[in-house]
C-alpha cells in the first residue's frame, strides 16, 4: 500500500492508523498469512463469528476496529526512514537492525 500511495500521490504523507487493544480474532488475523483474496478483517470475522465492525477514524479516511481500546492516527512521509532492531519479531526470529519508513503521531 505504502508503495503504490507513493507513486500515485509522489512526496504527499501516506495516512496510517494503528488500532492497540483489539480484540484477540483482530489481532491474529493481523498477523497470521492470509491469501490476496482475503482480507485480515475478513479472516477475525471467520475466526470470531460475526463480521469485524469497523468505524472512521476522526483525522483520516481509513477505517479501524470499533472495539479498538486505542487508536494512533499519522503519517509517513515518503523517504523518512530511521533504523529499528535488533528484536525479536513475532515469527520468532531475532531480527538485526534495518532501516524502516517512521511512523509520525
């Protein structure tokens, strides 16, 4: 996404959400490999049994859970990267220090 908003909308800010304290079928779906042709909320939906509400946010047009407890609303500006690591991911492996776009509140 970040890619294609930035050849169609060259050095504009690329809006970005982040929902903290989802519930746990949103939070799986967001990191569990889903194929192209669903999507993460439709995957929770599966997982939960009922479809994942969501809602507007208030600064931008992307849409997040409704039962989020938290939400961070910013951008990214296109060649701002600083670097991150070393950690250990959610896959389970340590990753080393690399360099990624900042995520600005």
């Amino acid at each position: 996404d970040f890619r294609e908003w930035c050849e169609k909308h060259p050095g504009k800010p690329f809006p970005v959400s982040v929902a903290l304290g989802a519930d746990p079928a949103t939070i799986l779906g967001a990191v569990t490999p889903v194929p192209d042709s669903l999507s993460e909320y439709a995957f929770a939906g599966l997982l939960r049994g009922n479809r994942t509400e969501l809602v507007k946010c208030r600064g931008n047009d992307l849409q997040v859970p409704a039962t989020a407890e938290i939400i961070l609303e910013g951008v990214i500006h296109p060649g701002e990267m600083a670097d991150e690591g070393p950690y250990g991911d959610h896959t389970g492996y340590y990753n080393e220090v690399d360099s990624f776009p900042v995520f600005t509140v």
